[in-house]
C-alpha cells in the first residue's frame, strides 16, 4: 500500500557544534505498510507494517503483523522486487554475498508466531547492507523457514518497501 524512505546524515543536527560528524554515514529508514498484495484470501484482513535500518554496515528489519491465526509459525523473507498481483512477482529471497556461506547469514528471515490476537512481531539484524536497488518487499509464507533450504511454502501476502532505493 504506502512505502517510505528517510535518509539522513548521522548527527546533522549536530553539525554546527561538531563539524567533523558532517562526514559520518548516513543513516538509511525505509518503511512499508500493507500489504500491498494478498495471495490467499485466507488473510484479506491482515495488516503489516514493515521498518527498516541501515547504518555502518549493519541492517535491522522489523516485521510487525496485524490480523493472523494465533499460535501458528509462519516464514518471512525480504524479496528481491517490489509486490505484485502474481506472488511470484517479487521474485526470490533477497541474498548477500558468497554464495558458499549459509542461507541464514545471506538472507533476511522474519519468522514470527502470532500470539492469542493475531499480532505477529519479527526482527533481523545482519552485519551488511542492502545493495540499492537489489530488494522490494517483504513476503509472508505459509510455513517457517527451513535453516538448510531456506523454503516456507506458499506466499500469503506482501508488503513492498523501498530497501536503500
């Protein structure tokens, strides 16, 4: 539905009295809400929002679910493109780096268990940043993240967000 981007220098609003903080890195904020696409109409009435962090080569992503099954485990990932009406239109999972490293250290998983009112809250922190323009949403999956292939079954629905674009 909506997606933001904040990008600001870390300490701007210090730069009068601390001149050398002009040159620190920037602090990246993207945000979205949705979803944008449901797949299953199972869970038309589902909300999300979705926050992202990026600053000195560290990324935090936090899913937060509104309106899901209690009690159920669901799987999560950060996708290559942005939503669309076909769930393969997001393409497949974000990955960073060596393809010889474990899935787990090269893609962002947001799995998460809805307590008893249906509110889900996940959080990833990798240690590298999101190349732009390499990621756009955020697909909710039907099952948990298997830790060796990296499957979750089919995509519910989708929340696109702009990651460092």
């Amino acid at each position: 539905m909506q997606a933001s981007r904040i990008t600001a220098p870390v300490g701007a609003f210090l730069l009068a009295a601390v001149p050398a903080l002009a040159a620190a890195d920037a602090v990246t904020v993207d945000h979205g809400h949705g979803p944008a696409y449901v797949y299953d109409a199972t869970y038309a009435g589902v909300r999300t929002q979705v926050h992202s962090r990026a600053h000195d080569g560290v990324t935090d992503v936090r899913l937060i679910v509104d309106g899901m099954p209690a009690g159920r485990r669901f799987g999560a990932h950060v996708h290559l493109r942005p939503c669309g009406p076909l769930g393969s239109d997001a393409g497949g999972h974000y990955q960073h780096g060596d393809a010889g490293l474990p899935l787990a250290e090269r893609e962002i998983w947001l799995d998460f268990t809805p307590d008893a009112d249906g509110h889900g809250v996940a959080r990833a922190r990798v240690p590298w940043l999101i190349a732009a323009g390499t990621a756009g949403s955020v697909v909710v999956h039907a099952a948990p993240t298997d830790p060796v292939t990296g499957a979750a079954g089919a995509r519910l629905f989708c929340t696109t967000v702009p990651f460092g674009q």
